[in-house]
C-alpha cells in the first residue's frame, strides 16, 4: 500500500490534462457503456462510479495521478466529483477497468497493473474491444495476498455480474437473475418504449372518458325530450 503523508492546503490539484479521453470511437463506446451501466446498476448505493477523472493517491504530489477509465468506489457518498483524492474519501478504487489497446499494452499492463495492486485495488480488468493483444478481449485480475493473480472466469464477485463479451463492447449480467443490464441505449429505447405506452393509454382513457361523457349526454338529451313528451301529451302509459 502506498504511505499517505499529511495534506497540505495550498495544493493544486488539476481536474483535466486536455488528452483525449478514449483512444478510437471503439474505446470511447465501450467507456461510456461501461459507465453508464455500472452507474445505474450501483443507483441507490453508497458507492460511485468515475470515468477518466484524475485518481490522486498521495497527498502534496499533484503530479502522482492517474485517470482510471472506469473506476468504481464502495463506501462513499454517490454523485460525481471533479477529481477523486484517496487521502480526503478514505476509499481506494475497488475495481478498475483499461480499455487497452497494441499502443497501451505495456502501460496498462505493465505500470498500471504494478500501481494498482500496489494500491490494492481489488479488481482489475483490462478490455481490449478491437483484440489487439488479448485475444479474448477481457482479462482480468484480482487481489489476493497483496498480489495480483489472473481471474479464471470474466465475473466480478464485487458487483456480483458475469461480464460477456459481445463485438466491441463489454455487457453485464446478473448473476442471481442472469438478467442482462441494459447499454444506454437500450435504455434509451425501453423508457422510450414506456412513454410511448403511456401516452397510448393515456389516450385510450381519453376515448373512454369521452364516449363515456356522449353517453351520459345522449342520455340526458333522451330523458329531456321524453320529459317534454309527457308534459305535451301526457304520461305513456295512459
């Protein structure tokens, strides 16, 4: 574990390095899926999920940083932050996730891989969407004894889900239900679905609501002209 040395107030911290955030759109789509799933999946849990914001792991050295592309925290308040300091949370990252490419390898699996475990993140996984060096596309490691060692089968028991590789992005399931966590879009789709189901009985009410109210009128316009009946010419069964 890395020795954390008393902060000093003066210090500043950037929020940004003007980098791109992913390498190809390949990478980006597979950062912002695994984003946007993990921080729907961890809604409503003290827990939050980061994605290519500066981790800094020692105090009074700004220059001591990474920009995980996906990291999850538990233990913490939810909601974003401009930058994540370990010394101010008192949490480090519990799982890791490098969308790795030829031109990372060795940095992701070389310096990231040391600075990780010797932080003790619990969890770390590399995915390599267009399988430039890991033929499988994922790999992943796990902490054990202070160590890294390679995770046999693609599931975090952290977030209890089963990862699955499909084309270029990575998926999630379940591993009580094996329910499939939806991407953003699919989301996307299913609220868009939801509404439109909505609106649809919304205006079934409405014809219901209004046939219903044509009724009621040309009940009381027959009971008018009946009235008006009986007042001319008397009652019907006379």
């Amino acid at each position: 574990m890395v020795a954390i040395a008393s902060p000093q107030s003066d210090i500043f911290y950037p929020t940004g390095d003007g980098e791109p955030v992913a390498e190809t759109y390949a990478h980006f789509c597979a950062i912002v899926a695994i984003f946007e799933v993990l921080r729907q999946y961890l809604s409503g849990q003290q827990a939050t999920v980061f994605a290519n914001q500066f981790l800094y792991y020692v105090p009074n050295f700004p220059k001591l940083r990474v920009a995980p592309d996906v990291m999850v925290i538990f233990g913490v308040e939810p909601g974003g932050r401009d930058s994540y300091k370990i010394w101010v949370e008192g949490k480090v990252p519990a799982i890791i996730f490098e969308i790795t490419s030829a031109g990372t390898r060795r940095q992701d699996f070389e310096e990231k891989r040391a600075l990780y475990e010797g932080l003790g993140v619990s969890e770390y996984w590399l995915f390599d969407p267009r399988g430039e060096w890991i033929p499988e596309k994922l790999r992943g490691f796990r902490l054990q004894n202070e160590s890294y060692t390679v995770i046999s089968e693609p599931h975090s028991e952290l977030l209890q889900l089963d990862f699955v590789v499909e084309d270029e992005l990575l998926r999630f399931c379940r591993r009580d239900t094996g329910e499939k966590l939806p991407l953003p879009a699919e989301l996307t789709a299913a609220l868009q679905h939801a509404e439109l189901q909505r609106q649809q009985s919304e205006t079934a009410r409405q014809q219901a609501e209004t046939a219903r109210q044509q009724a009621e009128n040309a009940r009381q316009t027959a009971e008018a002209e009946l009235d008006r009946y009986r007042k001319k010419f008397g009652a019907l069964d006379s």
